[in-house]
C-alpha cells in the first residue's frame, strides 16, 4: 500500500508513519520545514518533500492518504487527493481504526501523557511483553523514536497490545475504542477549540464511555475536574489512584526523575502492570529503571559549569510541576528558565495563570522568548492583545524578554555564571536553543 502523510513531521503523525514503514508499506509525506523527525522518518525509508504544500506532492497512484490534525481542510494536498478519490484519514482517525485491532491502553489528559505512557510502555515492555507503542515523546530504549512494533508477547495475554497517548485537542480521542483508560487529569485547555470547560468534560464523558463492559478507567481521584464526569453508574471497571495511596512514597524514593507528579505518573503505570497480571516487585523495578523521555525533563548537560535541561513543559500546570522539581533536585544551585509560549490563543486565555505561575516559582531568572505561532490556528485579532513582551512587563523584575534564539544565546554567554542549572522550556523550536548550548 502507498500512504501519503500530510504534515508527516508531527510527533503523533511521525511515530504512525514508522508504523506503516514498520508494516512494509510504501511511505510518502510532506511537511514545511525540515525537523530532526523528518530526517529520521528519511533514514527509515520515507520519501519526504519539504516546503508548501503542492498538489504535486500527491502522487496519482496513492491509495491512502492521512492528515494532521493541524492541516487546514483546504489544504491543496487534501483537495488533489479528493480529485484523486483517494481514501483519505485524519490522524485520528486511522490511529482509531488501529484501536479496534489490538488490545489498546490509551493514556489521556491534559498532562502526564508521554511521561505515563512511556512508563507504561517500557514497563511491560521489560516484563516479557512486546507492546506497539505511538508515543508523543522519543524513548532512547526505541532507538531515540516514539515508536515501535511489538507482537505476540512471550507472557501468555493472548492478544497483541498496543499503547498510545490520546490526546483531546479536537477531541480526536473520540475516534479510539481502548480496552484500558489513564485519566491523569483535565484543565481548562485548547480552549481555542472547546470554548468552556463544560464542553471539555463532555468530551472526556463521551470518550471514556467508548470503553467496553470489561474494560478499565484508571483515574485520578484527587482531580475535581475527573470527579465531575459523573462515570460512578457506568458499566466498565473503575481504579482510582490518589497521592495519599502508600505507594507514593516508595515510588518516589525508587524513582529517576524527580518531582510528585512523576511518582503520580508512576502510581497510574503501576494499576495498569497490575490489570495486566504483573507482580508489584517486577512493576517497581521495572519503574525504577525508567530514565525519562526526549524534553520531559531531559538533562542534556551536567557537569561543574551548566546543568541544561530540556522541557516540553508549556501549560501553566506543567510550568510549575517542572520548576518545583527542579528546585527539590537542586535546592541550592541557581536555576534560570526559557520558555517559550505556544501559540497566541492559548497564551491569551492563560495569560494570568502565566504570570501567577512565574511570580510564585523560586527561580532566579526568566528569560521570555517569543510567542511560536501554531500555523492553521492563529488569528490576528488575538496577535494585537497579546505577547511575550507584555508577560515580561506582568511577571516583573526576574523576567527579559528576548526577540530571537540566538540573542538568548548571546545574553546566556554574558551574564550566565557558571554552576546553575537551565532549564529550556516550550513546545515548539525552542529546542534548537538546547543544541545551541550543548555544542
């Protein structure tokens, strides 16, 4: 089969496009800009046109083509494969089809996703089991990709498993049918889409209700927004897990990476290794020998002059959760942070959590880079009441603001001194700041 990827280089787009190059299918795609994803799905085996989108791109001969999320509708690449009559599949939507042909644990919420499922992942994976996994996040024991095909296990489960990260922006979630739910927590998110947070509960409510009679929701019982789905009378099997469960503490002290809600991640890996008939000895070890995830608090450099780490973290909660454990890692050394906003919606409608979150957190610089602007979802009446100079200007004294990555490099060369710790934050190309300090 030859499948054209529109928008190939997204991290959930990516890690299905190895899967079908795993599959021995033929694998085409475009994508605006070159990226470390990109070139990696080229060594794999892809044919990958880089630039704007062309009609051209499409080959006549394509039996399938898939979408990000992020693609417009008119998309000339999506109209040329309506001319086509291609078949055509949101990412979503063929992640979904793929749900309903394995035995699925879909981990879901507004944060602790990768970190979670990339427990869960290598956790079974390193009990006998040989899980397909389509992660958010690059794990080095995949061979630094967010993918990898598994098979019939060697533990007797009878069924192929397959573990993903289901995320509620457009509530794409609504197109899987997983057998095990992780509910880690809902916020008031992609609010650029939902609107309100009674339309976001609505969705969770619809989604989880996709579980079958034997299935499982495992959730976090200390979130209130979790305790107003209402899923008390529903038919599936309920876990709840709670940070005064006893085996908090032990995580906490077998852990690698540092902060609660890690050992809060590990806590909800830990029911799903039970569901699945794994001994609590081998779930803890196995737990204990997680070493994290590409930008999930992934410590690029340590020595005597810069400890450097790189984060994902862009929403006001992971901000803090990120900071707070840095400072119990580090509670001496001095810490500054970069961070990069994503996205002018969403920093418009969290603006003050923003600046409540970098007021409160004891650190001792922030260095402000600009908005990264999310092609498709941008809208120009927001761009004029918002920006990172603004934030700058609320947070106070401890923030600059700094129009480009290379003069944040600059002012680091000057005024860093040596033996802190810097913690490089955001989820768009801020991670090009992190290779530009450890080179």
């Amino acid at each position: 089969m030859k499948i054209h990827f529109v928008g190939i280089g997204g991290i959930g787009v990516s890690a299905l496009a190895q899967y079908y190059l795993a599959k021995r299918d033929f694998v085409f795609g475009s994508d605006l800009v070159e990226t470390e994803i990109t070139k990696m799905l080229k060594d794999k085996g892809a044919k990958i046109i880089i630039g704007e989108h062309k009609p051209k791109n499409v080959l006549q001969d394509i039996d399938l083509v898939i979408f990000s999320p992020a693609v417009s509708k008119d998309n000339p690449e999506l109209q040329r494969a309506k001319e086509l009559g291609c078949r055509i599949l949101s990412y979503p939507q063929a992640l979904g089809q793929l749900t309903k042909d394995y035995f699925t644990i879909a981990v879901s919420g507004a944060h602790g996703k990768s970190t979670t499922a990339s427990m869960i992942a290598l956790m079974l994976f390193q009990s006998g089991f040989n899980p397909t996994v389509i992660l958010g996040t690059k794990l080095k024991e995949f061979g630094d990709s967010n993918f990898h095909l598994g098979s019939l296990s060697d533990r007797d489960f009878g069924s192929e498993i397959l573990v993903i990260e289901a995320d509620e922006y457009k509530s794409s979630f609504l197109n899987y049918y997983p057998n095990i739910i992780v509910l880690t927590n809902i916020e008031e998110e992609h609010l650029d889409y939902y609107g309100s947070l009674s339309n976001i509960l609505e969705s969770f409510r619809e989604y989880i209700s996709h579980l079958p009679r034997d299935g499982y929701l495992i959730f976090n019982k200390d979130d209130e927004n979790i305790a107003k789905l209402g899923f008390s009378e529903a038919s599936f099997n309920k876990i709840a897990y709670s940070v005064q469960d006893e085996e908090i503490k032990k995580l906490r002290s077998i852990l690698k990476v540092p902060g609660l809600h890690n050992a809060f991640n590990a806590l909800a890996a830990l029911k799903v290794g039970r569901i699945l008939g794994l001994s609590d000895d081998e779930i803890f070890k196995n737990l204990s020998d997680y070493r994290g995830a590409w930008r999930r608090f992934e410590i690029v450099v340590e020595n005597q002059d810069l400890i450097l780490v790189s984060d994902y973290a862009h929403h006001p909660t992971e901000i803090k959760v990120t900071l707070e454990a840095a400072r119990e890692k580090w509670p001496t050394k001095r810490i500054w942070a970069v961070f990069q906003p994503h996205q002018q919606q969403r920093t418009y409608f969290l603006f003050d959590k923003l600046v409540e979150v970098f007021k409160q957190v004891k650190i001792d610089k922030l260095i402000l880079a600009p908005i990264y602007d999310v092609a498709g979802r941008e809208k120009d009446e927001v761009s004029k009441k918002v920006s990172s100079e603004k934030l700058c200007q609320e947070i106070g004294e401890k923030a600059v603001f700094i129009p480009n990555l290379s003069g944040i490099k600059e002012y680091l060369d000057k005024n860093y001194k040596p033996g802190g710790v810097v913690i490089v934050m955001g989820a768009g190309d801020i991670y090009n700041l992190v290779k530009m300090l450890s080179t």
